[in-house]
C-alpha cells in the first residue's frame, strides 16, 4: 500500500495535488459558506465546455513535436474573422455559427501551413519564438479590424471606421449551444448538448490519432532520428500538427464566444494561450505527450478553480474586490506553474 501511494504521488505530482485540494477545498467552502452549489455546478459546467476545445487544440502540436502552441492566437484570430464574415454576410442562429467555422477553416488551414513552415526552418526553438508569434499576428490583426471594410452595424463603431471592441452576439449565434438540450437536474443547469458536441470533438481527434496518419505524426514527434530512418517526412507532420491545431483554435474561439455572449476583437485573445497552456499541463500532459484525459481533467480543474475561487471570495469580503484578486492570483499561479514545468522539461 505504502509503494503504491508513492508510486501514485509521483506519478500525479506535488503541483497537481496542491491544485486537486485546492480545488476540493473550494467546493466543500460553498457548502460550508451556504453559497448556492447549484449555480456553482452550472457555472463549472458552463466554463469547462467554453474553454474545451480551445484547450484541445494543444494535443496535435505536443504530439507532432512542436510542443505546446503558444500562437494558438493564429487560430483565435481566424475564427474572429470567420465569424465577422459570418455575420457580415447576414447569417443568424445556429446557421451563424456553421458557416463562421466554414469561413474560418480555411484561414485556419493558410495561417497554420505558414506558421509551420517558419517552425521547420527554427527547429529547436518553437517556445521562444511561438509567444512573440502570437503576440505580433495579434497586433497586426488589430489593424486589419480597423480597416476591414464591414457594412453590419452590429459590428462597426457607432462613429468612425473599424470594428467593435465587443460584438454582440445575441442576434446570431449567442448562447446556441449552451442552450441546446439544456437540462436541470437538481437545480443545476446541465448543457448536454455542448457536452455532446465537446465529446464529438475528442472522438474525431482520438480517431485522427489512431489512424495511420496519427500514429505516424506520433512517430514523428517522439523521436526525429529514428522517423527519418524509417522514411517518415518529420516536416510534414509537423506542418500537420500545427495546422490541425491552428483549425481547433479557430472552431475553440467561435465555441468560446457563443458561451460568453461576446466576440472579443483587438488585444482581448492576447493571452489567452497561456489558459489553454496551463490547463492541458494541470490535466497530466507533458512537452512530448498530450491525451485527450489530460484535456478533459485539466480544463475542469482550471476553469473549476477560476469559477468557483469567486464566489467563495465575494463571501468572505463581500465589501471588497478581494473576488478578483484571488482572481488573478489563481489564474497566473497556475501559469507559472505551467511555465516552470516547461522549463524543466524542454
């Protein structure tokens, strides 16, 4: 038994089980705080599903040898644009939403194969230039928003030229899939059917994963020697992993904006890698390896903390803005946490 538990503590981390604790303790705090556990179920729920597939997009790259996609704004970004062209072209409801990931895609696609070149000929040095990468398409992005030549008034600036800071999403596609066989059991509110359409994506990734192709991308990134002996194009699998990453950012970010209501333009995306980043590491992922057990685990245990870390603030200071202290307190602890394992491992 004593074997086992070591072996156990090893394997699961001193990190991960501060954070499981933490998050348990936050749990039984709303009980013991006679907070409302029901909304506070519904509020995880709502998160987890939001922020899922942003969070598997990590998967492809880790798994193709890039390691973990801190550009994932690319994709973000191109899913923005397909869903301003979307409802651009007046599209409304869940058609809205169907045709932003159909415009998206495509963009998705270019900006990933591009990107994957310039991480073919930087072999070695992904993590240092992936940030900058984001940051500057981000910025350059912020530009194009300004200028993009928009009819909509829901998406332009009541005076002058460009787009919104936050779009509105009420009259297209917002809330679509939180409200899709939205159930309540007990009082809490189950979005069943985001939770389908999550699992449906970890299907048609694990089926990817497990067909030739995924197996030989897997060969690729675990060792680079030993695929090119075999005759294995390391570049092209890598080029592969990236852009299928990129594609789930940009389907991510149009899931993401449905739940919250909002399309968030200009420099609102700029971290948000860091969130996806973190969580897949909480869930058990390392720089070489990264299952779709790890997105699910991780994803709820960050958003879990975030959600619930709130509330039980607000209970114990309600006249101070303590809430969003622990706030950031939670969520950039987390990311050095996520930022120090990479270092050890790179």
């Amino acid at each position: 038994m004593k074997e086992f538990l070591r072996k156990s503590f090893k394997t699961i981390g001193s990190a991960r089980l501060i954070i499981i604790a933490f998050f348990i303790l936050l749990i039984i705090a709303t009980y013991v705080m006679r907070l409302s556990p029901a909304a506070a179920l519904s509020n995880v729920m709502t998160r987890w599903c939001m922020n899922f597939v942003l969070v598997l997009a990590m998967v492809p790259a880790v798994n193709s040898g890039i390691g973990l996609n801190f550009a994932s704004p690319l994709g973000i970004t191109c899913g923005l644009l397909g869903s301003v062209l979307a409802i651009e072209f007046g599209f409304t409801g869940a058609m809205c939403m169907v045709m932003a990931i159909v415009i998206s895609i495509p963009f998705a696609l270019l900006i990933g194969y591009l990107y994957g070149r310039v991480l073919n000929t930087i072999r070695g040095s992904e993590m240092m230039i992936a940030t900058y990468t984001g940051f500057a398409f981000i910025s350059l992005m912020s530009i194009v928003w300004l200028f993009l030549p928009v009819k909509n008034t829901t998406l332009t600036m009541p005076m002058g030229n460009g787009l919104r800071m936050n779009i509105d999403l009420s009259g297209t596609f917002g809330y679509i899939l939180d409200n899709f066989l939205r159930i309540n059991i007990a009082g809490v509110d189950v979005p069943l059917g985001f939770i389908f359409v999550c699992l449906a994506m970890c299907f048609v990734v694990k089926v990817f994963m497990n067909s030739r192709t995924g197996i030989m991308m897997l060969v690729a990134g675990e060792n680079t020697s030993f695929s090119k002996s075999i005759g294995i194009n390391v570049d092209s699998y890598r080029i592969l992993g990236i852009v299928l990453s990129t594609v789930l950012s940009a389907v991510g970010i149009i899931f993401y904006s449905q739940s919250y209501g909002f399309l968030q333009m200009y420099q609102a995306p700029l971290m948000m890698a860091f969130s996806a980043v973190a969580a897949i590491l909480i869930g058990g992922a390392t720089m070489k390896n990264a299952q779709l057990s790890h997105v699910i685990i991780g994803t709820l245990l960050y958003n879990g903390m975030l959600s619930l870390s709130m509330p039980v603030a607000n209970a114990l200071a309600p006249q101070s803005n303590i809430a969003e202290i622990v706030r950031i307190i939670a969520s950039n602890g987390v990311i050095i946490y996520a930022l120090s394992k990479i270092k050890r491992e790179a």
